[in-house]
C-alpha cells in the first residue's frame, strides 16, 4: 500500500495543527460568522419580500381557515371591510400584515415552521412599521456580531502565522550556524537573507490568507448555492449553468492570454538585456569608432523590444473584451429567463425570490474568488516552503566523530599533511599542500586568490573538510577531537566580519559578563583600537551595529581582532 508523502506546505505546518490551539479556534469563529453570515441573508430574504409585498396578502374564500389554522382563529388581523362579501365569493384582502404574505407563501417551505412561529409570538411583525424595525436592529445586531466575529478570527489567523514565521525564522538561524562556517565563497548568504526574509513572509502570508478564508469561503458559496435551490431550483439552475459556464471559459481564456504575454514579456526581456549590454560597451565603441555600426545595432534591438512588447496587448484586448462579450450575454441570457418567469409565473416565482437570487448570485463572486485565490496561496506558500526544507535539511559538511577526545593546547607545531580542498562550487582551492608552523611563531599565509587563504584559516578550526590529507595539532589529527576543545585554540578573524548590533563593550566581550571593563580595555589596547574607541559618542558605551554607529572597514577589522584577544 503506497503512504502518502506530505507536501513540503504539511511538513511545515501539518495538516493536525489545523484542527489545535489557534487555527481551531479560527477555524470556529469563522464558521461561526458564516452561520451569522447565513442568518443576515434570511434576514435580507424577509426584508425584500416585505418591501416587495408591501404586507398585502388576498387569500380565496377557502383559504381562510387554513389561514386561521396556520396563525390562529383568534389573531388579530387588520382586515379590509370592503372585502368582507358573502360566503363562497372572493376571500379577505389583508392589509398592513408585516410579514404575513411571507409566512403564508413559505408555509410548506423547510424554514416554514420557525418563521411561523417568529411571527405568532412577536406582534411587533404582523404589521408593517414594526417588521422593519426589527429586520433593520436584526440587521444591524448581527452585522456588529458577524464583524466581531471575523476581527477575532483575523487577529487569530495573524498570530498563528507570526508564530509559524518566527518557528521558521529561529530554524533557520540555527541552521545557518550550522552550515555558515563552511561557505567559503560566501554564496549562500544571499540565498540565506532571501528564506529569512522573503521567503518565511511570503509564507507567512499566504498562510494567513489560507487559515482566513479556508473555514469561511467554502461554507458561504455552498449557503448561496443551496439557498437559491430551495428559493427557486428551476431558476437557480437556469441562472447558475450559463454563468458558471461563462465564468469557466472566462478564467481558462485569461490563463492562456497570460501565458501569451509571459512569453512576449520573456522575449522583450530578452532584447531588453542586449540592449542594456550595449551601454556597458561605452569605452569600446568609442575606442574603435563604432558608434555607428553600435548605432545600428541599438536600433535593431530596440525595434525588436518593441515588437515582442506590443505582441501582447492585442491578445490581451481580445481576451478581456470576449471575455466580457460573453459575461454580457450571460447576464442577459439570464434576467431574460428570471423576467419571463417572473411575468408568467408570479404566483410561484416570486419578485422576492428573484431579487434575493441575483443579489446571491453577484455575491457569490467573492467566495469563488477567494477559494481560487486559496489554490494560489497554498501554491506560493508550498513553494516557499520547498524552498525553506530543503535548505534546513542539508547535512553540515563537519561534524564531530563519534569518540573524540579533547584537545590538548598546542605547543609544538600545526602541520598541514597533503592537504587538498575543493569549494561547494567545484573549484579546487588546495592541492596537496604541505607546511609546517612551530609554536610560539607568526606566521604570515599570502595567496593570490584570497579564497586559497581563506579555505587554509577555515581548515584550522573545522570549519570545512579537507577533500584529502591531514591537519596535525601536535601529532593529533583534528578529524578526531571534539570541536569545541579545537575551536577553544583557533579563532579566525575576516576582514570582513559584521560587528554585531550593541555596544561596543559587548561586541569585545560578545556578551559574556565574565569579562570585565578592564580586560575588554586591555585587549582594545593589544589590538590598537582603545584610541579610536575613546573618541566615539559614548566611548565603550556607544552603540554601533545595523542602529548605531558605523565603523570602517580597519576599526571593524581591529574590533574583531580584541574581541579575539
């Protein structure tokens, strides 16, 4: 039996954390508002037939007692006097009844009952004054409801991605101390800055936009459909199946129009590029006398650029006038259809029904959007994700060996034994390298290609591997000793390392409170920077880092060097 293998959107964020703590309680509060939701438009419903109806109801003679069965024999109603005749002729003719045509129409309907029953207990909605009020305050009062409903769930939904975004923002940070040390050629940093900050937002929202709408859109489109069948199914269907059909041809013609004019925009980049590349060539073109053979050439791209560029806007004309073509004549299709029904057909179709069908049927727009938009959400945010797991699941290149022992501190000599190393990208940096460097001696490693240094200073303390050979601390291959007793007797300092953001006493001390003013001083002293420290703002108080004061590349370089001291 083949098991299911979770997306990297479910390895982030499991689809059982849905169903706990926050994204329940969101889930709850927007189905919750979405029944609130559902109760407006039944309020609405009523609303419309009383404006439609007028709280006028004629009845045939024989259905009066049916009438008085239904609201009982001794309900005070405000009744006609003209049309009082005698028996067997035409029936009573209510006036001012509130909600009275809609309780006897819908008698047979699901919801008959309950409305029923509204309406014999409270008399303020058997006349026509009164059942506004209380529709209009309904109104009102579940509106208010609805909106502290969905605030709730919104702030909920915020604070799940947040605490998603920060899990994902500590994992990496972690990870980047994992495998940090071991990027000789610096290139990952710019990948690790975008999943930091692009990437965990990107997802994080789309996240957000996901736990927002996923509890609330699928239930308001299934009320609108289901409530519109009960109204009146045979109209629904008739008004349903052209515009859906339309909206399908509509969403497929603007998926291949964009494809169109990503293509033609993919192309005029092209040319843009080619373009660019020729006001990089200044110096050559007049070096050589060029500028009209370069001349031509612009030319030549530039009409390309153009061509490729206006490619598009035709199809894309064409693609939005069809496709409002076709809605128009859906659209018509259907308030043809809705007005003949309604004209011949009034007893059954009524005009209530037919204003609360188009108003679900334009407001069913927003669900339909927002489910479509759902599907594009968990697309982004699955593919930010792939990105985020699968840089948090690879291996740090060193790691401790199983048995290492504990460094002794040097004091006879590091040799480097036929040493060999190759960077991430292929490169060979070392080849077969041999040295020697006696305790109690400086030594000076000078390299054309500053990685070749580089790659020497960062096999030291284990920050790498070497491809081949062997470094020897007093006769011990650092291969088999702990990293942390290693890397108690190296430290590496770059010329170009970030001071951190604080003061410029915890840089030295990397905020260790062990270390006092005196021995921070002692060590900027040793390193030639206690003089350019005394003449910042705030001496070793002074804040430098992303929000203080910045130094120059020497005053960092010497700051790095006391903070090694």
């Amino acid at each position: 039996m083949a098991s299911h293998t979770p997306s990297a959107f479910q390895r982030v964020v499991p689809t059982a954390d849905f169903f706990r703590g926050r994204s329940l309680r969101t889930l709850v509060y927007s189905i919750v508002a979405t029944l609130v939701w559902a109760v407006l438009w039944c309020n609405f419903y009523l609303f419309v037939d009383l404006l439609v109806t007028g709280g006028e109801l004629r009845l045939a003679a024989h259905e009066r007692g049916e009438l008085e069965l239904l609201v009982g024999k001794s309900f005070d109603l405000v009744v006609d006097p003209n049309a009082h005749v005698a028996a067997g002729g035409p029936g009573p003719h209510f006036t001012d009844s509130g909600l009275l045509p809609t309780v006897w129409r819908d008698r047979n309907r699901p919801w008959g009952g309950v409305l029923r029953g509204l309406f014999v207990r409270w008399s303020f909605l058997q006349e026509n004054t009164g059942a506004i009020v209380v529709l209009v305050v309904t109104a009102w009062v579940l509106s208010l409801i609805r909106l502290f409903l969905q605030s709730r769930a919104r702030q909920l939904a915020l604070r799940v991605g947040v605490e998603v975004a920060t899990r994902l923002r500590l994992a990496i940070h972690r990870q980047t101390l994992r495998l940090g040390p071991s990027d000789v050629e610096g290139t990952s940093q710019a990948n690790v800055l975008r999943l930091f900050t692009e990437d965990v937002e990107q997802f994080r929202e789309s996240l957000f936009h996901w736990i927002n709408h996923w509890g609330r859109s699928p239930l308001q489109l299934a009320w609108l459909i289901a409530m519109i069948l009960v109204l009146h199914w045979h109209m629904a269907l008739l008004c349903v199946i052209p515009l859906g059909l339309v909206w399908y041809l509509a969403a497929n013609e603007r998926e291949r129009t964009n494809e169109v004019r990503r293509l033609a925009e993919s192309q005029s980049m092209r040319e843009l590029k080619l373009l660019a590349e020729g006001l990089a060539k200044t110096r050559l073109v007049r070096g050589y006398g060029m500028e009209s053979f370069e001349q031509t050439q612009f030319q030549k791209h530039l009409e390309r650029f153009q061509q490729n560029l206006a490619a598009a806007l035709p199809a894309r004309l064409w693609a939005e006038r069809g496709s409002r073509a076709l809605m128009m004549f859906a659209v018509s299709l259907v308030l043809y259809l809705a007005g003949t029904k309604l004209l011949l057909e009034p007893r059954e179709f009524p005009g209530a029904a037919a204003l609360v069908i188009f108003a679900a049927l334009a407001s069913m727009i927003g669900p339909v959007r927002s489910l479509r938009d759902l599907r594009a959400s968990h697309a982004t945010a699955n593919g930010a994700a792939q990105r985020i797991t699968a840089y948090l699941g690879q291996i740090p290149e060193v790691g401790q060996a199983v048995g290492a022992k504990f460094l002794q501190p040097v004091s006879k000599s590091i040799v480097f034994d036929n040493v060999s190393y190759d960077s991430p990208s292929h490169r060979t940096l070392l080849n077969g390298v041999n040295f020697k460097l006696l305790a109690g001696r400086q030594y000076a490693i000078i390299s054309i290609d500053p990685l070749e240094a580089i790659a020497v200073a960062s096999l030291l303390p284990r920050f790498i591997e070497p491809k081949s050979g062997s470094i020897l601390f007093d006769g011990e291959d650092t291969a088999w000793v702990t990293l942390e007793s290693l890397r108690a007797e190296t430290i590496f300092v770059g010329g170009r390392d970030p001071c951190f953001t604080g003061t410029v006493l915890e840089n030295i001390s990397c905020g260790n409170p062990r270390y006092s003013l005196q021995e921070v001083t002692e060590a900027a002293k040793l390193t030639h920077a206690h003089n350019f420290i005394l003449k910042l703002p705030q001496s070793y108080e002074t804040q430098i880092g992303e929000h203080g004061e910045q130094l120059d590349a020497g005053q960092a370089f010497r700051l790095g060097l006391a903070r090694a001291a």
